[in-house]
C-alpha cells in the first residue's frame, strides 16, 4: 500500500499573503500629528490658497493610493487631517457679528 504524500509542515510552507506590511514603533496620532506639522509651512497663507494646496495634494495622495507607488498613509492622514482644520466651523466667540454687535445671517 503507497503512503499518501505529507503535507508540508507549516514552516516550510511559503506565507504567501501572510507578510508583514508595516511596523510602528510609535503611536499613530502622533506620527501623523508631526507630519501635519512638517507641513505646514509650505501650504500658503490665505485660507483658500491653502485649501487650493491640500485638496490638489489629496487628489495626488489617492492616486497613489490606487497604484501603490509612492503611497505614504501618514502623510495622506497629516493632509486630511489638515483640510478638516481649515474647514472646521467657527467657534461661537469667533462667531462673525455686525457693526452693531449683532450675529449676521
């Protein structure tokens, strides 16, 4: 009577869709927080100029995400996160008033 054929033990087994993507050796908020603020400085002055900015930026991050190449998650979050900065709605102090101290709209 012929054995049947072993099965490979699993260690000689290639891990084939079992691969390690990534590693962090440090919390994610933070990493994104100083992204976020690595950036910064070169996103422009004016409102929608940097809004302009980080949505063309945005647009080019998601592309990449879609080929794989040159993808960066951290950055693409630091970027997201932000566009939300700028277009979070004002605080009730800075909320905008007329000449006579009252609320507009």
């Amino acid at each position: 009577m012929r054995s049947q054929a072993s099965q490979p033990f699993e260690t000689n087994r290639r891990a084939t869709g079992r691969r390690i993507r990534a590693a962090r050796s440090e919390e994610r908020d933070a990493i994104i927080g100083r992204r976020a603020a690595a950036l910064r400085p070169f996103l422009g002055r004016g409102g929608e100029e940097c809004r302009t900015v980080l949505r063309r930026l945005l647009r080019a991050e998601r592309r990449a995400a879609g080929s794989g190449l040159g993808y960066d998650a951290a950055r693409h979050a630091a970027l997201a996160r932000l566009l939300a900065e700028l277009d979070a709605p004002l605080r009730p102090a800075a909320v905008a008033r007329n000449e006579k101290g009252r609320h507009t709209g």
